[in-house]
C-alpha cells in the first residue's frame, strides 16, 4: 500500500500474468501505470495530465480474478513520498528507493519496541517485492534486515509467552499461602501453567483462587491424585501388609513393577528410621531403585524384586505378627539391618544354583572359593553399591554402627545358603534347650531363611505361582546344563520332574521342620521378654518396651496426653483388678500351619494324577 504525498489517495500495486503494472485508486479503478504506451520510464510523468486521463479511460479494470498483490499491507511514510513526488507512481523506482533505504540501519528502532514491529514489516515487504520484480539486493543488506526482523520476532515471543506465564500466575496467586502446603502449591504450577519452575511469590502476598472454575479444575486433579494416594495407602500401608496373605504380586502390578521400592520405602517410612538413622532420602531411593536394577538384570522368574519384596513383607510380618515389634526387642539398627539383608538377600541372582556355579567354574564360583558363592556375592556387591554417594543409605553410621549392621546383614545373609539349612535348624534345636537367650544375630538369620522358603505356607494362590516360576526357574538351569555337557541337577530336567511329588516332599522335610523350629524359637523369645520385664524393681518405672524406639511413627500414645499426677489419682480411684496390667502373650500366632497342611493336601492329590498322567504316557509310548 503506498500513501502518496499529502494523504490525498492511497493505491494499491497489481502486476497480472502478462507483466504489467496496475494501480488500483481508492474507488477501485485500475490503471495501468506498466508504459503500456510506448513511452519511457517517466513518462506518464512529463505528460501526466494527458497521458492519467487517457489510461483511466482505457484501462479502468473492475474485476480483480487472476491478479497476484505486490503490496497487499506495505505502506510508505510520508516523508519519504514527499521526497519521490508525483513521479513516484512507478512501481520500479519505488522499490529501487526502498531497497536503498534497506541500507540505513543506524537509527532503527529496539527490536523490543512497538515501532520496531511495524518497522521490520514494512522492510521485509520490500524484500518480498524487490525480489518478485528481480531487483538486486546487497547480500549485506538483505542479511542485516532479515536478522533484524529475526529480533523483533524473538522478542514478540517472548513478550507473549511471558504474558500466558503472567495470566497463569495469576490464576494461582490467588491461592491463600497457608491453605496448602508448598509442595502442592508448586506441584499445581508445574501440572496447570506454563511456567517449569516453582512459583515466586512475595511473603506479603495472600493469593486466592482467581475463579471457582480455576479452583474445580484443580480440585478434580488434587482429588484424583488424593484417590491415588489413599488407594496406595490402603493397598500397601493399612490394608494387607500386616498380613500373612499379603499379596505381593498384586501390589506388584499395582505399582507398575515396582514393589519392592515402594514396600521397602514404606515400612522404613512406617518406623521412621531414616529420620532416627539419618538416612539420606535421596540415597534410600535410589538404593531401592538400583536394587530393583539388580534383581531385574537375569529376568529371573523366580528370584526377581518380586520374591525380594515378598520375603521382606513375610519377615517384617512374622516379626510384628509374633509380638516382638510391640515389644521393642530389636533397636532401630537391628530393624534397619533386618530390612536391608531382606531386600539384598538375592541381589543380583543369576537365576542358576551354587552347585551351578560350581560345575560350571563360574567366575562367581572362582572368586568365592565354591562356598555360599551367591549369597556372598548378594550381600558384597550390596556393600559395595553403598561405597558410591549416591547410593550410601549408611553415611552417618558410627564406626561402631556400621560394623554391627555389616555384621548383622552378613549373618543373615549367609543363612539363606540351603546347604546350611540342616545345620542351622540343629544348632536352633540346641539353643532352644538352653536357658540362655537366643543371639539375636541367630533369631534373625533363621527368620531370614523362613522367610526365604514361606511360599508353601500362603494361600493357594499365592503358593502355585511361586512354585510355577521356581520350577520354570529349574528347568531352565537344566537346559544349560544340557547344552553344557554338565548333569542335571535334582528338579531341573523339564521331561521327568514331577513337581506335585517335589513340593510335598519341599513341605514335609524342609518347609514345616523349620516354622516350627522358628516358632519355638519366638516362643522362648516372648517368654525371655516378659521375664526380663517382671524382674523389674518398680512397677513405675518405665518396661523396656517404653524405652525402646522402633514404633510405627503413625502411631501415637492416647497416654502422652494425659497428666501423670491425673493418671496417678485416676488409679487410685480403680479397683486393684483394673489397674493389674494385662498379661502380655508368650506364644507367637502360627498363621503358616493351616496354609502348610492344606496346601500339602492339595499336593497330594495333585500328585495322583500326575501318577496317573505319567503311566497312561508310558502306555502310548509302549509299541
């Protein structure tokens, strides 16, 4: 669009498809201003008021079809049309002037100002036009104006994206401070808006809700998340995981996989043992994560971070079932060690037997001189993943401390070697006949060992896919013995295992001995407890049990609340019989029993037709 001098019209530049030049007036006749005449350039100029009337009678053009704009939006300021004059009405020499103009780039406006704006519109326009009529550009210049142009685009982007940032800010400042924690507050501003980092906001300031559409908007994605959450809680933290028929591999699936962070985080979580231990976070995580790593490495069907999980559960569960985490019989460091020689006992399990690494002269079997060769490279690679920062879950031990939990998770660790099984269970049969209490390092590593080999003593369910993903296990380790030219070991030739007849035997020597070996042992251990507790000297003094500190951090004493002098007149206003304490138990519940012979049962009849299955096999097969 050109403004001639003095505002009087404004024209339009057409060019059609035999190259010539219009002019379109404000009235919209079209004149051809392309020397359809004959005459030079300039022309019209030295006859104008000849030459304009002729070419507005003969070539006034009302129908635009087939006509491609020049200058749809470009305009020129006046001063520079008073400079061209009348003359300027050649559409060659008013690009020529603008290309020259291109050159002046010292007094150009911010490239963050308004003006600046309109300014590279008109010049890329200019280089639009000079280059559809083949006017040459000075490479310099045409550089230097599409850069600039670049800048002011930049900058308008920028100014936008700022102003969505700002109406999203304002969307939440409104948010009263002290209504939500700042974890919310933040999380609402990276999930809402824009912005990717947390809200700045004055101490002064008060934000609310902007709108209540605002506010239903994020309550329904607070209120889906707080769904999430209570789902997980109820699931893992309230629901089973006390239980003895806790179910791994739903919560497994619930978790997308990730079961054993997520039981491990929360039963440390449940005792708050990384505040009393000061356990960085941070470390506990990813020491969780790289565990699940680990157990994930030979995509085990059995020994995975699904059975990791499972035996942590069923160990912290035999513990609290029997009483003992009511009684504080373990510190928050023996707890802490439990837990981790628990969740480290299979790490990074080859899916294979020792007497597999041993025929087969594994660099395992090497390094560890063909005894416990995978348990002790369980709890030494665990040991040696805590030497890295970032997975150092035991930085603020005491040298004391760290060589009590060292010696506590080798103990136990150690224990779930099945060569040791009988000589573990005859050295707890002695115990159990001595007055003396039990080492605790030995209780441990027993219940460890239980906890290792439970599966047969859960439900059903549970049990069949445990012994489904062992015995899948074991016919695999065949294979490569086969393809190894090794024998066979016991259980893992795929064509003549009978899996009925190995788990009935798997129940009635090896399973039930030992839970009931480990049963008898927590008996003499609540029994030592309470006898320890009645030797005390005065009933107002504080039971060992109210000294010790592994209590669920949940939880909380309806006493502490309560006036000892109130508490002290309360009883004596009792009758004797009410203020005599209530016997604490001595024998540990035995929820595996049931679970143990019915499950036994069912492998009986299992078996017979697994009998019968096999002899109408032979019958084929026989010619």
């Amino acid at each position: 669009m050109l403004q001639f001098a003095g505002d009087l019209a404004q024209v339009k530049f057409y060019q059609n498809n035999r190259g010539h030049i219009f002019v379109k007036l404000n009235d919209g006749t079209m004149i051809n201003v392309s020397g359809a005449t004959g005459t030079k350039r300039h022309h019209h100029h030295r006859h104008s008021s000849k030459s304009n009337k002729a070419l507005v009678t003969a070539t006034a053009i009302n129908n635009e079809e087939h006509q491609s704009s020049i200058f749809s939006s470009k305009k020129k300021s006046t001063g520079d049309t008073d400079a061209m004059g009348l003359g300027a009405t050649n559409s060659h020499d008013i690009i020529e002037h603008d290309v020259g103009n291109l050159t002046k780039m010292n007094q150009l406006p911010a490239a963050s100002s308004f003006e600046a704006l309109k300014l590279s519109s008109e010049r890329l326009r200019t280089i639009i036009a000079a280059l559809h009529c083949n006017i040459l550009i000075r490479k310099d210049d045409l550089v230097r104006n599409l850069d600039y142009a670049a800048n002011v685009l930049e900058g308008v982007y920028q100014d936008e994206t700022k102003r969505l940032m700002e109406e999203d800010d304002d969307a939440l400042s409104e948010i009263e401070p002290d209504s939500v924690p700042n974890e919310v507050r933040d999380w609402l501003a990276m999930t809402f808006t824009r912005s990717m980092s947390t809200i700045k906001r004055k101490p002064a300031e008060k934000p609310r809700f902007k709108s209540v559409a605002q506010a239903i908007r994020a309550g329904i994605m607070v209120d889906s998340c707080a769904r999430y959450l209570r789902r997980l809680s109820i699931d893992i933290k309230f629901k089973t995981i006390n239980e003895w028929t806790f179910d791994v591999f739903s919560v497994n699936e619930f978790t997308n996989g990730q079961c054993l962070r997520y039981i491990g985080f929360e039963l440390m979580q449940r005792y708050n043992l990384p505040n009393k231990l000061r356990i960085p976070i941070t470390a506990l995580q990813n020491f969780l994560e790289q565990m699940e790593s680990g157990y994930s490495k030979y995509r085990n069907p059995y020994h995975n971070l699904i059975h990791a999980a499972d035996v942590l559960q069923t160990i912290y569960q035999i513990v609290y079932n029997s009483g003992l985490m009511v009684e504080n019989w373990l510190t928050d460091h023996e707890l802490f060690a439990m837990f981790i020689a628990a969740i480290v006992h299979d790490f990074e399990h080859t899916g294979t037997s020792n007497n597999f690494h041993i025929q087969s002269r594994s660099d395992v079997a090497l390094t560890y001189n063909d005894r416990a060769v995978l348990e002790n490279h369980h709890v030494s690679a665990a040991f040696r993943l805590m030497r890295v920062d970032d997975y150092n879950i035991i930085s603020e031990f005491t040298a004391d401390e760290y060589k009590n939990f060292r010696h506590l998770v080798i103990e136990m660790v150690l224990a779930t070697d099945m060569s040791c099984h009988f000589t573990q269970l005859k050295t707890m049969r002695s115990l159990l006949s001595m007055p003396e209490n039990i080492e605790k390092a030995k209780a441990l590593a027993l219940i460890l060992h239980c906890a290792d080999i439970s599966h047969p003593g859960k439900p059903w369910t549970i049990h069949q896919i445990w012994t489904q993903s062992l015995m899948e296990e074991f016919f695999t380790q065949g294979q490569k013995e086969k393809d190894l030219g090794l024998p066979c070991s016991p259980l893992c030739d795929r064509e003549n295992t009978l899996v009925a007849e190995s788990q009935i035997g798997f129940i009635q020597y090896i399973v039930e001995p030992s839970f009931i070996v480990m049963g008898d042992m927590l008996d003499k251990v609540l029994k030592s407890i309470v006898a320890n507790d009645s030797q005390l000297p005065s009933p107002s003094l504080p039971t060992r049990s109210q000294v010790s500190s592994p209590t669920p951090s949940a939880a909380s004493s309806t006493s502490s609340n309560v006036n000892p002098e109130e508490s002290n007149e309360a009883d004596k206003r009792l009758p004797a019989s009410m203020t005599t304490p209530i016997p604490r138990p001595t024998i540990a519940r035995r929820p595996w029993a049931d679970y143990l012979k019915s499950n036994r049962e069912r492998w009986i009849k299992e078996a017979e037709e697994e009998r019968r299955r096999k002899e109408l096999k032979v019958i084929e097969e026989e010619p």
